[in-house]
C-alpha cells in the first residue's frame, strides 16, 4: 500500500501563499491547507504547531524576499526609506499577506534582516542607543500600518472602488454647506484614499524621519 505524500515545509507554505491569494487570515483554515494539499491536518501540524505559526511563516518569506539581493546605501534616512519601499512592493504583490504581516507580525529570518538593518540605519543617525528601540517601534508600526491599509484597499473589486468612489463623490460634493462649510469648500480638491498611495507613504515616513532628525543631539 502506497503512503500518503509527505509535504516539504517549503511545499506547504507555498500552497499556504497561493491559498491566501484568494481568501484572508479569517476565512484561511489548516484544515482548507490540508484538503488544498490532499493530505489531513495533522500533518501539518508536524510542521506548524499553530495556524499562527503558518501564518507568520508565510508572511515571513515575503520579508525575505524583500530583503533579497538589499545592500545599505546613502545616509541613515536613506537606508530606512529603501528598506520601507521594498517591504511595500513586495507586499504589495501579495496584499492579503501585507494585513497578516501586521496582525501577526514575523520572528524568522526575514524579520531579523529587517530588525538589522533598521536598527544598523538608526544607529548611524547618531541617536543615543538608549533611544533606538522605542524609535525603532515606532517606525515599525507606521511602516506596517500604512503597508496594510493600502493592502486593503488593493484587494476590492473593481465594481467595489467604483461603488467606494461613487460614495465618496455623494458624501463630499453632496454635502450641506451650512452643516459642513469646510467640507464643502475643498470638496473639489478632495481625494480618496486609494489616491496617491505611494507618494503620501514617502510623505508621512519623511516627516516621521524629519522628527527623528531633529531629536538627534
């Protein structure tokens, strides 16, 4: 009799990938893993002790990616702009990821290239060294923050944004003038979230670094 197929850690997390390509971490089971697999789900759980664990496993190889073929250029805020944009891109090629990334955060290899080398960039700031973690958690979360909200909204259908636009079209340019006299006075020069995208994340980072830089003795 013929055993069951063993699957690969690596077999697995790419199936897990592909399978969170067409559903979130919600609806995303071991179990849904297992039957993609043609296998049950403790054997997968050989690899995996939770579905956390898959989860940050998968997410993990994105940052890998990211990190991939990286080497540090320019000064500190250079450093720590280029390692944001690459951990965009290359979410942004697997946005349901992006929102576990997150949620659920990462310890493998990946996340330490990209603890190293924010850290390695902060401490060529000049800041004290008693100053880095809490800045470095600070970064961390505005970079991930603004990677999964716009992972979220890259994710609707198209009929989706054209409803989401429609309604952001009623909401401003049908407002009241004597409830919403701001509102209605730039309303023409209003955009909506998905607009500009990468232009208002290098925004937001540059002022947060700017921040950074004038803190620095």
């Amino acid at each position: 009799m013929t055993g069951r197929r063993r699957w690969s850690t690596e077999e697995i997390l790419d199936a897990a990938a592909e399978l969170l390509r067409t559903s979130d971490a919600e609806s995303f089971s071991v179990r849904k893993l297992a039957a993609a697999l043609g296998t049950d789900s403790s054997s997968l759980y050989r690899h995996f002790r939770t579905k956390t664990e898959l989860l940050r496993a998968v997410a993990d190889r994105i940052l890998l990616a990211a990190m991939d073929g990286y080497h540090a250029e320019g000064d500190w805020k250079q450093r720590v702009t280029a390692l944001a944009l690459r951990l965009r891109e290359a979410f942004g090629r697997q946005p349901q990821l992006a929102v576990i990334w997150g949620r659920y955060a990462s310890g493998g290899a990946g996340s330490r290239l990209v603890m190293e080398e924010l850290l390695q960039a902060l401490r060529a700031s000049g800041l004290p060294d008693e100053e880095i973690p809490a800045r470095y958690h600070r970064i961390m979360i505005l970079i991930a923050a603004l990677i999964a909200s716009e992972a979220g909204i890259s994710t609707i259908t198209p009929k989706e944004y054209e409803q989401g636009m429609e309604l952001f079209r009623v909401a401003v340019l049908g407002a009241d003038p004597e409830r919403f006299p701001a509102l209605t006075h730039f309303a023409r020069d209003l955009r909506p979230l998905g607009a500009d995208r990468r232009a208002a994340f290098e925004e937001l980072l540059a002022a947060h670094l700017a921040q950074i830089e004038a803190a620095i003795p």
